[in-house]
C-alpha cells in the first residue's frame, strides 16, 4: 500500500507499507510503485512529481533498508523528529528521496 501526504509543488512525502505475506518483495514492490509515481504526466507531458521523500524513525532500519533497496537515498537525518508513543520520547527521523533518475 502506497499513499502520498505532504504535496508542494513537484514533491510529496510517500508512505509504504507491505504486508508481511510480501515482506520479501517489498523492494521490488516499493521500486515498481515509486517508478510510476515519478513517471505520471499532465495532459501536457510534464511530470506530476520530480521527487519523493520519506522520513522513518531511526529505530526502524528494516524500513529505511527497504527504501534505500527500492532506490531511494538517505539525504539526512531530522533530530528528535519522530514522536514514539510507546517510548514516550522523540527519536531521530531519517530522511530519504527518490527521484526518476533514481529508479529509472
């Protein structure tokens, strides 16, 4: 399931999920999505988005290992940007991007 938040100009921050039953396909999944999404055009032929970003808490690096896997790359790191509920605290949020030339 993939779902896009956040939309400002060409960019949105892009959501993913994958259920376990396709956890060993996550990539490819993930890699198919984010190429489609960078490819979809306006009746004019100009593209909808030119990047995707994503941000993951940094206590979930099988999520960040699966983004960077389905092409996109670490472009920083947000201090306390994740509130975790369950900890009762802030962690840091890792900020990833794609882009077509990415994936294509």
């Amino acid at each position: 399931v993939v779902w896009l938040t956040n939309l400002e100009g060409r960019m949105a921050r892009v959501h993913f999920v994958a259920f376990k039953a396709y956890s060993k396909m996550a990539r490819h999944l993930g890699r198919f999505a984010f190429q489609q999404l960078l490819t979809y055009t306006y009746e004019d032929g100009s593209y909808i988005f030119d990047v995707i970003f994503g941000m993951t808490p940094c206590s979930n690096m099988l999520a960040v290992n699966t983004c960077i896997k389905s092409g996109f790359k670490k472009v920083g790191v947000l201090p306390n940007g994740a509130w975790i509920a369950a900890k009762g605290k802030s962690e840091n949020m890792i900020v990833t991007a794609v882009t077509r030339e990415d994936v294509l």
